[in-house]
C-alpha cells in the first residue's frame, strides 16, 4: 500500500482511506475510499478506486486482465468475483501500488470540478 493511506472502515466495509486529517474537504465529511472489500449475497466486491477516474489505468488494467484468460466481472470501479481463484491478485496489487495519496487526490479534484 502506498504511503499515506489508512485502514479504516468506509461504508462499512474494510479497506484503506485517505485520512481526514490528510483531506478534510470531502462532499460527506467521510474519508475518500480508495480500496474497499464488500460480501454481497452472491458474490465478493473489491472496490478500486484508482481506476474510477483515470482512463489510462483503467484501460491498463483491462488489458492486462485480458491477457491472463481470466473473465472479467467488473463496473467502473468493482472488481466482482466469486472465489479468489476467480481474480489475479498480482494485477490488483499493482494496481493498488500504483497511485500515491497525492495522485489520487489529484484525480478527485480534477472529477470534482
């Protein structure tokens, strides 16, 4: 995990943030998400907020996906699967290791305005 993000509990649902303390002017007074971990019923949702966005890392992590045979099950930002065995973690961990704090915050506000 990048420097600068926390543990904590978005939504309800485990995953890392960006601190208040670090951005406190968000639209809901909650700490950004970056990536969160949800159970639905039928299935299990990663929430990879370093693609929403950002059509470059997007389009990159697709193509990568591609390239393993894996099928995809994925909206703007929620990575959807069954079993571990259904994603490729050594993607989604590049994919999670790739954008510092600042970059994201970047983002935000670039989709903001």
């Amino acid at each position: 995990m990048p420097r600068g993000y926390e543990l904590g509990m978005p939504h309800g649902m485990p995953g890392w943030v960006i601190p208040l303390s670090t951005y406190p002017k968000t639209y809901n007074g909650q700490p950004l998400s970056y990536v969160s971990l949800a159970a639905q019923k039928n299935y299990h949702s990663l929430y990879l907020m370093a693609l929403y966005g950002n059509p470059a890392a997007d389009a990159a992590f697709r193509a990568e996906w591609a390239a393993t045979g894996l099928k995809l099950n994925m909206g703007k930002s929620c990575l959807r699967f069954k079993t571990l065995a259904d994603i490729d973690l050594d993607i989604v961990t590049r994919s999670v290791a790739s954008l510092s704090v600042e970059d994201f915050l970047a983002t935000y506000e670039r989709i903001k305005r």
